[in-house]
C-alpha cells in the first residue's frame, strides 16, 4: 500500500495526507453546520500550504475546491467566500513555496524548472511538458478500469515496486453503483451532503492523479479516505447497524489482502549514516557526485568543501554492457546535454583553483577520458577510494575519486 510502505522513508507524503484530510474535515464540518466560515479559510490554507510544501499536493487542491461546492447554498455570499478561499490557499502556497519558486526562476528561468518548461521556456531544458509517464494507463481499458489492474496479482503498474491492493477497484465500483442509483431516482438517493462533499473530493483527485501521475504513493491522501468512503456507501445502500458492521468488516478483510511495496528500509542506528570509511574531502575542495542517490553525504562531509550534481553522461561513453543501465541514471536525460548545464560545469572547474573529487556508484566506468575529456579532467582508477555506508542498497559501489585538470 502506498500509506503502509511509506512509514519512515523521506517521501513525505504522509505528512502531506494528514494536511489535506484535515482540510476536507474542516470543510464537512462547516457543511454539517458545526463550524464557520473561518472553517473553510483554515482549509484553504492548509490546503494550500501542502501543495507548496511538495507539489504532488497540488491536486488536492483542486478537490478541495470541488468539494467546496457541494455547500455554495449554505454561503451567504458565495463569490466573496470563494474568493477569500482561493486567497487564503494561494496565501499559504507562497508562504511554503514561494521563495523556492523566485530562487527557481532566478537561476534558471522557470519557478517550477524543468516542470512546465513549454511554457517558462528556460534554456536549461527543451521546451517540453516533462513528466514520469510510464506510469500513465497505456490502453483506453487502463484508463477506464486501472485500480482492477493491480488489485488481484502483485505488479508494478503504478509503483517502482510490485504492489497489490483492492481497495481502490471495490470503491469505484461503489461509487458507480451509487451514480446510478442516483441518477436512476433524480438524485434522492445521494443522501447527506458531507457523504457526497467526500464523494466528489475523492472522484476529483483520483481523476487529477490519475491525468497527472498514476504514481500510487502520490495518492496517499485518496488512500487514507477509501475506507471512509466505502463504509458510508455502503450504509446508504442499506441503512442498518448491521450493515455498518459489515462493511467495515469488508473493508478489514481488504486491507488485510494486499501486498505492500518494499521501499528496503534499513535497521535502526543511533547515527543516520555510518561510514565504514568516512571519503577526507580538503578545504575548497570541489566535488560532483555522479548519481542520484549519493548527494545525501553532501552534508556529511567537509563543510568549507563546494558540492555539485554530477556529470551528464553520454551512455555511449559507457561499456556497451552499461549503456542501458545507464541510460536511467538521471532524470535529466543525453539529449538536454546541448543546453547550459554542462557548459555551467566546464565553467565552474575552470575556474576552480583547489582539489575536485567525483563521487559515484559508476566510478569504474566514468573515470575514463571518454568521460573526463569534455570538462577539461583526466584520472586514474588508482586515485579512487572505494567506502560504505549502512544505506546498503546503494553503498557497496561507492567510490570517491581524485581528479586533475588537463594542462594544455
């Protein structure tokens, strides 16, 4: 489950859920008539301040809103309180995310760099709508039925890892059930407003997530409210004491039928990063790390030392057995090489005047001239120092490598 598998790694978006669902409380309240106004402006903002906090949240949002609509007829004045609302999220979105966003902007011409660049137009990136698509539903049946997909075998459809759960299929077939009937009868079997205010929250994010990501921890708000949800669809099918137990009884046998992804979550220790042997990195030293999963030490190691993302790689410079492996090594791809980052890199170890470093897990294929040629480097495999940490899925590559640059 995207919720479960979650617990104690830095995706965040746990935190992210109890921000929105408290948001959707405060808005049920106000509909159920048991708080004011001032109710709705406090989920805006929390609304709002998930979304700047990490933009996956963003979705959510909308939802809110959607679900704000269900109560217009219980506004007084409904634009002024529509308005204050919008502010009030906007407001919190900024307070969270809006010096990021300058920063962004400032360095690299786009708030929300390399989001969105075929609009900012920053020339850091193509001019494309860059998004993790191999994830998206990949037939118009995928579309239509993707939570059935992964809720009978474990895949990896929509997670890095193979998952399967069921909640997801037997809510929406609840909630198509309860369309119908609704439709059927003129709406009189919709049944309490807040029931339906959930209802359309959920069916606007699901839809949101699903067009935007179809990444399954991205959905963990949707998560949390499934079991809700599915509970109070089913009473109003059958409105007894009985049925209520019943269908939580369902929704336990569900959870229970599942098989969360394994994020490889490590032991406990005192110290969040053990060395084995912790890399000497000097004063003004320069150093790149060359994979995604090693800026971590940054912090770890010599303050006074000036740190950097790595080298963006041609795959062809790569052993043909590597090539493929390579290819994914960084979100920012072969083909944005003819843009400013590498000519930002060349730049900055020009003018470098102390000691440069790389860190990587592919050390022994990029100290080569093949690699090093095109910013002005040269090394040797023997100036590499190979070192552990206790994060083991990554560790036992890693190597911190001393390199020279080109005289002449």
């Amino acid at each position: 489950m995207g919720v479960v598998s979650q617990i104690g790694i830095t995706t965040n978006e746990i935190p992210l859920a109890v921000l929105n669902i408290l948001a959707l409380w405060l808005v049920v309240r106000f509909i159920q008539g048991k708080s004011s106004k001032r109710g709705i402006y406090a989920a805006a903002f929390l609304s709002g301040l998930a979304a700047g906090l990490k933009l996956t949240a963003v979705p959510y949002c909308l939802a809110l809103f959607a679900a704000l609509l269900m109560c217009r007829k219980q506004l007084v004045r409904p634009a002024k309180t529509i308005f204050l609302f919008a502010l009030c999220g906007a407001a919190a979105f900024l307070l969270a995310d809006g010096y990021f966003l300058w920063k962004w902007y400032s360095l690299y011409g786009n708030p929300v760099f390399p989001y969105y660049n075929q609009i900012f137009h920053s020339p850091y990136f193509d001019p494309i709508f860059v998004t993790e698509t191999r994830f998206f539903p990949k037939t118009l049946l995928q579309w239509i039925f993707y939570p059935f997909y992964w809720a009978f075998s474990p895949n990896a459809l929509v997670s890095e890892i193979p998952l399967q759960d069921m909640r997801f299929s037997v809510l929406l077939v609840g909630l198509f059930i309860w369309t119908v009937l609704a439709v059927c009868r003129r709406l009189k079997t919709l049944g309490e407003r807040p029931l339906l205010a959930v209802a359309v929250y959920f069916a606007v994010g699901y839809i949101l997530w699903l067009i935007q990501f179809s990444i399954l921890r991205y959905a963990a708000v949707l998560e949390v409210l499934s079991g809700i949800l599915l509970v109070g669809v089913i009473y109003r099918f059958v409105q007894t004491r009985w049925c209520l137990y019943g269908s939580w009884l369902l929704f336990s046998l569900l959870v229970f039928w599942y098989e969360a992804p394994d994020w490889r979550h490590e032991d406990y220790f005192d110290q969040a990063v053990v060395f084995d042997k912790k890399p000497q990195v000097e004063d003004n030293s320069l150093v790149f790390f060359m994979h995604l999963p090693s800026a971590y030490l940054a912090p770890l190691l010599n303050p006074k030392a000036t740190y950097m993302g790595g080298f963006f790689y041609h795959p062809e410079d790569y052993p043909p057995h590597e090539q493929q492996r390579a290819e994914k090594r960084n979100n920012i791809q072969p083909q944005y090489l003819r843009y400013h980052f590498e000519e930002a890199q060349r730049q900055k170890i020009a003018a470098h005047k102390g000691p440069i470093y790389l860190i990587s897990i592919d050390w022994p294929e990029l100290v080569n001239d093949n690699v090093l040629k095109r910013f002005g480097l040269k090394g040797q495999l023997e100036n590499c120092t190979p070192f552990m940490t206790n994060w083991t899925i990554y560790s036992p590559r890693l190597a911190i490598c001393r390199v020279e640059k080109r005289v002449g």
